[in-house]
C-alpha cells in the first residue's frame, strides 16, 4: 500500500507543486540548495531558515541487535501538528525504509488524506539529549519534497523523552527491542 502510494505521490510530482512560503524558488528535488552552510557538531538549523511546522512525534524508537550491542537503529512513530506557520493541520507517520533511510509519510490532518512524503538523507547530526535515557537530538537534511507541501530542506528533532539505546541488546535477528519515545520535530525552510 505504502508502495502504491509513493507511486502516486510519484506522478503527483510533475502536476502538483510544492507549497512555496518563502520568497525564494527552492526545488523540491533538491530543497537545500538554498540553504546557508550548516556547521557538523551542532544541530542548528541554517541561518536563513524559518520553522514552517513543528510536530509531535509518538511512537518508538525500534534496535536491531548484533553480538549482543545495537546493530540499527529504526523507528515507527505518529506525527501530529504542535504549530504551523500557514495555520494548518498537518498529521502523518515517521518510518524508515529497509535500507534503513528515514521518512515521513505527511496528511491532511482534516481529511485524512496522504498529500505528500519527505525522504530524509542520513546519517543526521547529532547531539546528546539533556538525559541520558532520551534519544540524541538532531538534524536531518531533507532529501526531497514530494506532494503539496511546504518545501523544507531540514527537520530538528529535540525535546525527546525516552528512546534511547538499550544498554543490552539480545533481539534476535529479524526481531527489534521496542523502546517508546516522544519528541519535537521542526521543519525548516530557506529564504
Ligand atoms: C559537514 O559535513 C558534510 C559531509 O561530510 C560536508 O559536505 C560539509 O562541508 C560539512 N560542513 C561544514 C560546515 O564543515
Ligand atoms: C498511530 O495511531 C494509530 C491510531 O490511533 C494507532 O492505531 C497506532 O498504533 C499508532 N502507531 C504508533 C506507531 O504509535
Ligand atoms: C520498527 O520500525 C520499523 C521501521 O520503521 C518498522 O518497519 C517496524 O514495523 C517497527 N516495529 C514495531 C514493532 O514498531
Ligand atoms: C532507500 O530506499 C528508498 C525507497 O526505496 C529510496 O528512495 C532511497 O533512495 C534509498 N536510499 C538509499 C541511500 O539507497
Ligand atoms: C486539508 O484539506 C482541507 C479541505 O480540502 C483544506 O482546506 C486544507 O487546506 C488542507 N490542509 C492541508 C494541510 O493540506
Ligand atoms: C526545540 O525546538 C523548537 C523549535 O526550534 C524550539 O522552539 C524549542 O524551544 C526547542 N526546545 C528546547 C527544549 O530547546
């Protein structure tokens, strides 16, 4: 189902356009382009990007385990709408595909409706969270913008409760250590 409607989404691409807020023209296929250089130990965003939405995050972070330490880290999640910049309600699903890229599969909080997916590029930058026990807060370069919405270029995820790596991995192969988790992502456009 997931596949049918990305394919979708797919065809979307060439009809349906990127909801521009900002002045300038991003690309949905590249939405970063515009964006100032972003520094590799802190999870600031760009210096000229604006929050578009903020969503709260709810579900779990997922481990693989491998000679009894975390293998991968994996996670399924819903999102819901703390703040929008254009006022609407934007809800949707975190997940990550089998080769281990995460995305966000975006809908109309309204109607239900899926009307877009972002593909994040990995791995994030990360820092550690206030607490141990709470998953590392990061930013994730937005790979692409499919569908008709706002076009951001990166995602900080902070204010995480739980989440983190469990200190003794015994899942066997196939199988995840489920550990629940919330958390704040923001969504971030360009000038
Ligand atoms: C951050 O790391 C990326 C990938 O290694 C690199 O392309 C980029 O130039 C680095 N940015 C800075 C500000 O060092
Ligand atoms: C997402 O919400 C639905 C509906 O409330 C629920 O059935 C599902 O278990 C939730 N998924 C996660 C990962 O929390
Ligand atoms: C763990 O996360 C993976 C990747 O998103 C997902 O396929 C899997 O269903 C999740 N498992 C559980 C039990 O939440
Ligand atoms: C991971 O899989 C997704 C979905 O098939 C694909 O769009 C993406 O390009 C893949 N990423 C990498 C790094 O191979
Ligand atoms: C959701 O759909 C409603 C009704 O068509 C529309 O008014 C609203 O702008 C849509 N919201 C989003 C986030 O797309
Ligand atoms: C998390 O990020 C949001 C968006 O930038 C910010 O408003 C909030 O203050 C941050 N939370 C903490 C605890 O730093």
């Amino acid at each position: 189902m997931r596949a049918a409607t990305l394919c979708v989404l797919a065809l979307c691409v060439a009809a349906c356009h990127a909801r521009q807020l900002y002045a300038a023209e991003a690309d949905p296929a590249n939405p970063a382009a515009l964006c100032d250089p972003v520094s590799n130990t802190t999870i600031e965003p760009p210096a000229n990007s604006y929050p578009v939405f903020s969503l709260l995050a709810e579900g779990s972070r997922n481990y693989t385990c491998k000679d009894g330490k975390v293998d991968k880290p994996w996670a399924l999640a819903n999102i819901s709408t703390i703040w929008s910049a254009d006022g609407e309600d934007y809800t949707g699903l975190i997940y990550y595909y089998e080769n281990g890229t995460a995305a966000f599969d975006i809908y109309n909080g309204t109607t239900g409706e899926q009307i877009g997916a972002i593909p994040l590029i990995a791995p994030p930058v990360t820092q550690p969270a206030p607490s141990p026990e709470d998953l590392a807060w990061a930013r994730f370069q937005v790979k692409e913008v499919i569908g008709d919405i706002p076009l951001v270029s990166y995602v900080v995820r902070n204010e995480t409760v739980g989440g983190a790596e469990p200190a003794v991995c015994d899942a066997p192969p196939g199988e995840y250590i489920i550990v629940p988790s919330t958390f704040r992502l923001t969504y971030y456009a360009c000038e």
